[in-house]
C-alpha cells in the first residue's frame, strides 16, 4: 500500500498549472491548531462523533472481512473522493484519492459544489468499484480498483439520467439502483424516484429493463422532496431501501422501505424516519442538524452499524465546516433498522463498536488535533487539495518550503488556481504559514485563504495596493468584488508569518514579522463562509494562494 500511495501522490504532483512569469510565492510551513466548540468528555470505550470531522459528506462504506472503506463527496475539489481505510469504525486512516489524474475527469469550469456528489463504494471478486455522478461532466460514471488506495480507472460512463448510484450485489449480479425523474410528470417541486436496473459488471454496461421502485418517498401524498441517495441490502428474507429524504438541510432525514422481491413493491416503514434531527429545538446545546445519507453495515460479528451526514452549527443554520461523516449502531424492531429514535439527538460519545480496536492514526480525524506541514518531503500529503482539475503543474517541494506558481485568481472557474488547502475541521482554529514573497505590482498576492466557493472567501497576506507594499485581509461575500477589511503597509522584505483565527462566528487575523507579533485591526463575520449565505454543499477549505494581476 505505500508504493500505491506514493503512485498517488506523484501523480498529483505531475497533475497540480504552471502560471505567470512573475517569481513564485514561497511557503516554509503550513501549521493547524483546532479545538471543538463541544467540549465533551471521552470515557473509555467510547468514540466520538463525528468520526471524520469537517467537509467529509455523503459517507459511502463497505467491508471486506475485517477491513472497512469509506468514501466521501469532494465534488470539484481536486483530488477527489477521497479513500479512508479502519479496522473499528472509529480510527480512519486517509489512504488515497480515487480521482487523482486530470486525465480520469475534467472540472474546468465547474463551481466549486458542482462535480462529483455521493459516490458508493462496493467490493466483489477481488475488485473494488466507486458507482458516482459528475454533475455538469457526463453524468453517472463507474470506477474500479484492485487496491482501494488506488490506481482508480478511468470512468466508464452509465446512460442512465439522475444522481447517487449505488450497487447492490446478489451472487454473482449487480444491481444499480439511483435517483431519476418520476415516470409521470413532476407533481411538485423535488419529485423524483427511484429506479433498479441490472448492471453487467463484466463488460461495464447495463442491462435488462429499469424499474421504479420508489415513486416520491414514503408518502407522495405528502409531497416528500428529494429521495437520494439510495442504498440496497437484503437480511432474512427482505430486500431493504434506505434512502434520504426531504433535502440536504434541517429537513433531511433517512427512511427505509422493504420488499419480498428485488423489484418491488417496496413498502414504507411505518415509524418512519429512522433518522432525523428536523423534530428537535434549535436552541438545544451543541445540536447535529441536517442528518441523512446513510449507508448502513454489517460488521463480521453481525452487528450493524451506520454512517451519515450532520452538520455542527456555531449557531442556529450556520457552519463553516460544512457537512461532516458520523457513525451510530443501528438497532432492529419487528424487522425494521433504526440509526435514532425519534426526539433524540445526535450522541456526541457513544460506545465503541465491538471490534478489535485499530490504530490510532498519526493524523486524528475527530476531537481537538493540531498538524504541521514542513513541506519537507518529495510530495504532498494525501489531504491537500485544490480546485478543479489542474492541466499543469503549479507548485514545487524545494528545500522544506512549497513554491506556488500564479495561476488564474480564485473566482475564475476556467480552470484551476494556485490555491492548495487543507478541510477546516473546527468552528475554532488557528491557520499559519510563513510567506516569503514581493508583489511587484498591484494586484499580486500571496497568503492564506478561507475558500468556501468561488466567489464567498477570505483572504490574509502579502499584496500591493496604490503601488504600495501591504499586508491586507480581504473578502468576497458571495460577490465578484472584493472588499478590504484591513490592511497595514509593510516596508520590511523579511518573511512573513500570516496567521487566521478562527472562533465560530468570527475571524481575526495577525501577522508576526521580525519576531514581533502584530494584530489586524479586524473582526470578519465568518457568515460569508456558510452555506447558508454563500449556498452549495462544501465545507471551508483553508490553504496557501498565489495569484497575478491578469
């Protein structure tokens, strides 16, 4: 598995493109403090929740014996979808990037939340299989890979319409089931279905006819938005649907249907949802809303587990993190699953499953944790990522420090900025890095950005405005324009330490030049990098930045 990553990230390498003639932007080290807004006791035996803290959503999960895999949504960050390897559910190890060479997918000019949305993730016969939708790409794609760290294959296209494709695997058979329009005229807005169709794995194609087997959702009387991402699995007899409903806010929830026959009829829990939060007050301490997408399984001791989506707000509808993977057991009632009863809120802590503990990784995924990047090494880690599908290379390890050649400036979505981050995991932070760089006109910028999308993020560093040297914290509030917050001059050419403070609602930055620390006279409203303002379905992604004049 090394080598395999080590293939992985050379190709990243090779994939992440060159820019203006301008000198490049030199970063020494990149460092990350985080600490949860929750501050929970972990008693032994426990876990904590959320298991992948920050931008990991649409959690897809399988097992092979004792080995389990997971794989999120990443949708036009690059690379993408990212692999994570446990042995208990609890202590996950990043160990690869299914997308990770421009030739497998393109996202030139694709905003930031368009791309790839709620892959799964299947084994059989020795192979492993990522069934997925590109969004604005081609549509619904299949990947395969003898080794989960990778190489992925390319994508072999599905022609089918629609979103969130899962497989479902009987013997020797292969089963897709997906989101697609209705077979009748939308009766309201969100109406849409499900559908099965026979997938020949053999030669990648599908075959026989297409069924819809869920109409709406569980009521359609009551015109139920959205039903996605759908999973398939059969225990003593029954096949089980479980899919989200009611859109990917407060409303989301996880409902399940059963049936006697692969096709249906399918038939609605009538304690549905298993899953939601949308019941409960807003005001509650420490509240997990928005949760659904669920896919649930099986551990070799026949207990059942599932994985899902929740956000942690710092306050009534807004986070910054975004979308985050959370793992609760699932219990059986007269033959039905349930993740959570109704009016009870996601656990924080809860006992571990019962499985030979894992190891810990070098790199927490939960909890307080803090890292540090020295650049040192001949490539970067698995966790950075850009945005979109670079076509060249734009940065360089040389001697400890990353180079960042300019590209095009964040907000232009032609093809990718030199701009490489890592996930914001905490609702309170501290982001540094040290910046070497000489703006020689206005316009020019290096430093550390809070990128939510294209046109909502943050900006702290070193640029020249009226001809003058500065250090400057800028925004873009969903907007095209950029506003300077604060900016002070800096006649010093030493380097610099830029560092953003990130405490729920509010961000701060300062910097620390020839030993001295210095704090910009300003307080952002972290409002601007919420999905609630800025919209879309990613979490904030913080990193270093180049950019020219153009």
């Amino acid at each position: 598995m090394p080598m395999m990553k080590s293939a992985m990230l050379a190709a990243l390498a090779l994939a992440l493109p060159m820019g203006a003639s301008a000198s490049p932007a030199r970063f020494d080290r990149f460092s990350y403090e985080g600490k949860t807004l929750e501050r929970v006791a972990l008693p032994a035996g426990d876990y904590r929740n959320p298991i992948l803290a920050g931008y990991y959503p649409d959690p897809s999960i399988t097992r092979v014996g004792s080995d389990y895999y997971l794989v999120n949504s990443s949708f036009a960050h690059y690379p993408g979808l990212p692999i994570f390897h446990s042995k208990d559910m609890v202590n996950w190890v990043q160990i690869g990037n299914a997308i990770d060479r421009p030739g497998q997918l393109d996202f030139s000019h694709l905003t930031t939340s368009r791309a790839v949305f709620a892959p799964d993730i299947s084994w059989h016969d020795g192979t492993f299989y990522i069934v997925n939708t590109c969004v604005d790409c081609k549509g619904n794609f299949v990947i395969t890979a003898k080794n989960p760290a990778g190489p992925w294959s390319d994508p072999i296209w599905l022609p089918f319409e629609g979103i969130d494709p899962s497989i479902y695997w009987e013997g020797d058979h292969a089963y897709i089931v997906n989101n697609r329009a209705p077979n009748e005229p939308p009766r309201y807005s969100g109406h849409r279905a499900i559908w099965l169709q026979e997938f020949d794995w053999r030669h990648g194609k599908m075959v026989g006819e297409s069924t819809q087997i869920i109409n709406g959702g569980v009521d359609i009387a009551k015109k139920p938005s959205w039903i996605e991402g759908p999973h398939l699995f059969k225990k003593d007899g029954f096949y089980y649907l479980t899919a989200a409903e009611g859109g990917t806010a407060d409303n989301h929830s996880q409902v399940v249907f059963r049936s006697k026959d692969l096709r249906g009829p399918y038939l609605p829990w009538d304690k549905n949802p298993i899953l939601t939060q949308r019941e409960l007050s807003p005001d509650r301490p420490h509240p997990v809303t928005s949760t659904g997408h669920a896919d649930l399984i099986q551990t070799q001791n026949g207990d059942w587990w599932a994985t899902f989506l929740g956000i942690r707000p710092y306050a009534p509808d807004k986070s910054i993190i975004g979308r985050e993977t959370f793992l609760l057991p699932v219990t059986w009632h007269d033959g039905w699953p349930t993740i959570l009863e109704s009016g009870k809120p996601v656990p924080l802590v809860a006992k571990k499953p019962a499985l030979p503990a894992g190891p810990k990784p070098a790199l927490p995924t939960s909890g307080d944790f803090s890292y540090v990047d020295e650049f040192n090494g001949s490539r970067l880690s698995l966790p950075w990522i850009g945005i979109r599908t670079p076509q060249k290379p734009f940065y360089h390890l040389k001697s400890g420090a990353l180079e960042l050649d300019a590209t095009v400036p964040l907000g232009d979505t032609s093809t990718a900025p030199a701009f490489i981050g890592r996930r914001l995991q905490h609702a309170v932070a501290t982001i540094s890095t040290t910046l070497h760089f000489q703006p020689d006109r206005d316009g020019a910028r290096a430093g550390l950005a809070a990128v939510q999308s294209d046109r909502s993020w943050l900006f702290l560093g070193v640029t020249r405005i009226g001809g003058k040297k500065v250090i400057a914290l800028t925004t873009h509030d969903k907007s095209d324009a950029e506003t300077v917050v604060a900016s002070v001059p800096l006649t010093s050419d030493l380097p610099v330490t830029l560092s953003l403070h990130v405490n729920g609602a509010h961000i701060t930055g300062d910097y620390t030049l020839g030993g001295q620390r210095h704090h910009l006279n300003a307080d952002v409203d972290a409002d601007l990098l919420t999905t609630s303002r800025a919209g879309g379905f990613v979490g904030t992604v913080v990193g270093l930045y180049h950019a020219e004049p153009r």
